[in-house]
C-alpha cells in the first residue's frame, strides 16, 4: 500500500497544476514560507502560479516570522484586499494566521473568503476558531511512530531537540509527550536536548552549525548504544540527516513534517524531483544504502505539506465556484485529497488533552516506509 501511494503520487503535480475551468473574476492566495524552511510547500505554490497566472497569487512570509508577526499579517490582509480573492491557503500557517483571519473576516467584512490553514503554529482553539479548515499532520500519532520506530531499531536512546518557542506550541509537546512516554515504556532512555532557534539571533546557520557539532557529542556520550534523533524544526533536518548518515550507530525516525522531500535532497546532495516522488525515494534509498544507512532512515511516503496545498487549491476552486456545500464540505474535501495524493487519506479530528474535539480541525496520518524496500 504505501508504495502504491507513492507510486500514484508520481501524477500529483500533473492533477494538482492542470487548470481548471474557472469561473470569472476569482482568485486563489497562497502564503508560504521561502525554501529555507518549506522547500516543497514554495515549489508546490509557485508552480501553481505559474500554471495558472492571474489566477494564483502566491506570496512569502519572512524567514525570521517570528519576530515579523506584523509583515505576515499585513501580506495576508493584502490579499484579502482585493476583492476577487475567494480563498487564501497559508501553509505553514505560522504566526499571525488567527490575528489577520479574524481581522480580515470581521474588520475588513471578507467573511465570502475561504481561510485554510496548513501546519499551524498556533494553538488548536484560537486558529479553529478563526479558519475554515486547519490541515495538520497527526503530531500526536508522528510521537507514538517516532519511539516505536526507535524501538524497532533496538535503539538504547532517543534524543529530542527543540526550543523555547517550539515549546510553547500545545501540539507539539503533546507529540513530545507521547514520544517520551512511549519510548520509556519501551525501555528507551528519552532525552530533551536544547537547539539554537533558527529565528533567533544565531539565525538559520548558526543553528545547523550547533546541530552539526552537538550529535557527534551525543554519540561519544552513548558510545556503543544506538541514538535515534527527532527535531522538531524544518529548517534543521538538513543538519540532522547529515550529521546522522556518517554516525554508524546514528538513527533518524521521521522529518517533523514527514516527506520524502523534507531536507533530503538537501542534505545529500540530490534531485529534488517533485513529480516523481516513487523515484525520489528511490534515489534516497540508493544513497542511503551507499552510506550503510539504508536501516536508519525512514519518512512517510507523501509529501504532505505539498498535498495540503494541492489539495486546498482544488478544494478552493469547487468553493469559489459553488460547488461545495458551505464552507466545509468533507466529502468534497477528501475527494480533492484523493485527487491530490492518488490513494485514500483519511482525515481524522484534533482531540486535544482535555477531550475537545476541533471538527475542522483536520489530521493526516501515513505509515513510515523502509527504504530497503526502495532498493532496486
């Protein structure tokens, strides 16, 4: 099955590009970040663009948008401004997504726009509250999948870097509680290390530089035991996965945001061939194998961020030419991920510690893959 999914995902960005027959006078906004945090995210949002011009606006939020909550904001509500814009798609849907939703629906009086929200990075209640549809990747379930992984390696140890601001997220220390409680019921000693925050002063370099030197230190610490590493920041899986391939007892679980694409080509130098994603993951399993670190890796078998975006355009469009019922209409929802991914995905709800469920608060969960079943 899971190959089958990527194999099918092969056609994603031929059905997510193809032009569809609009109706006059609308447009779809897309927001992400540049391709120094979400590489496939901009490529999935240009390219949609460029296929479809005057059509889609597409624009970036900082790199540092944390500190720049305002520019975010005020480019969301630029869209907002004109008035054939019937969608906007945020994803990663950082900072500032609740605070210009909210100002656009009930100041501006745009309450006729779509708001979807992908990868959210602020609180389940406040950006439910505010948006139509929230896509997120099951954080929770990514935990449990991470220690079980771990374990299936017969890992000793698993080290989980963050920061301060990532910390502050609810969903992701509920993902770093059910990795934590998890591995240690597995026997699997759980480490919280300290990052650099890629948004701060040290900036994007400096903190792949402190990942860089730190997992080495991590290694000669637990000499002789096998060290599987999560981060929970896009930016600093490059740094991970290189440092992680050359440590021979070394493990990497799953991206934060698990893709076949989520730092990879990067890390090791290849193709990043975004319409064939069965062959990206072969050339994965390839280097992986060359570098004796085929049984160490592992990501889902979707890029699904870069689905959220597909998916959310197509639904966009069905919306802004009435063919949805309302605002949220899960059946046509799932068909645009059927549509997007080329296999089923089921979309499961947000329930958060104290039992509410967020409906349109939608989750996307895959198996992770074994690389050694890429090998040719």
């Amino acid at each position: 099955m899971k190959k089958l999914l990527a194999l099918a995902l092969a056609a994603m960005m031929i059905l997510g590009l193809a032009n569809v027959a609009f109706a006059d006078g609308y447009k779809i906004a897309i927001m992400t970040g540049t391709t120094s945090q979400g590489e496939e995210e901009f490529y999935a949002a240009s390219s949609l663009a460029q296929a479809n011009p005057g059509v889609v606006l597409h624009d970036t939020y900082p790199d540092a948008f944390s500190s720049e909550v305002e520019t975010t904001i005020s480019k969301l509500i630029s869209f907002a401004s004109d008035p054939e814009v019937k969608a906007i798609i945020f994803v990663q849907a950082v900072q500032g997504a609740t605070a210009a939703f909210t100002q656009i629906a009930k100041e501006m009086g745009r309450d006729d726009i779509l708001f979807i929200a992908g990868v959210p990075a602020e609180d389940p209640a406040d950006i439910a509250a505010a948006t139509d549809i929230v896509l997120a990747n099951d954080e929770i379930g990514c935990g449990y999948q991470v220690a079980d992984l771990a374990k299936g390696w017969d890992c000793d140890v698993l080290v989980h870097y963050s920061f301060a601001r990532h910390l502050s997220y609810e969903t992701i220390v509920a993902k770093r509680d059910a990795m934590k409680s998890t591995a240690e019921s597995l026997g699997i000693e759980f480490v919280e290390r300290d990052c650099p925050d890629p948004t701060g002063d040290a900036g994007m370099s400096g903190a792949q530089a402190a990942v860089l030197e730190d997992i080495p230190k991590v290694m000669a610490e637990y000499a002789g035991k096998k060290v599987c590493f999560y981060c929970t920041n896009c930016g600093l899986q490059v740094a991970l996965q290189q440092a992680i391939v050359n440590e021979p007892n070394a493990y990497y679980a799953l991206p934060c945001c698990p893709s076949p694409y989520h730092g990879f080509q990067e890390a090791f130098g290849l193709t990043a061939t975004y319409g064939d994603v069965d062959g990206a993951i072969k050339n994965l399993a390839s280097y992986l194998n060359e570098h004796d670190a085929v049984n160490r890796f592992s990501t889902w078998s979707l890029p699904v961020n870069m689905s959220m975006i597909n998916a959310g355009y197509e639904y966009a469009c069905a919306y802004a030419e009435g063919k949805t019922n309302g605002k949220v209409d899960m059946d046509v929802l799932n068909k645009c991920f059927t549509n997007a991914t080329g296999g089923e995905i089921e979309l499961g709800t947000y329930v958060d510690a104290a039992g509410v469920e967020y409906p349109n608060y939608l989750l996307i969960a895959l198996e992770p893959i074994n690389f050694a079943d890429y090998l040719n």
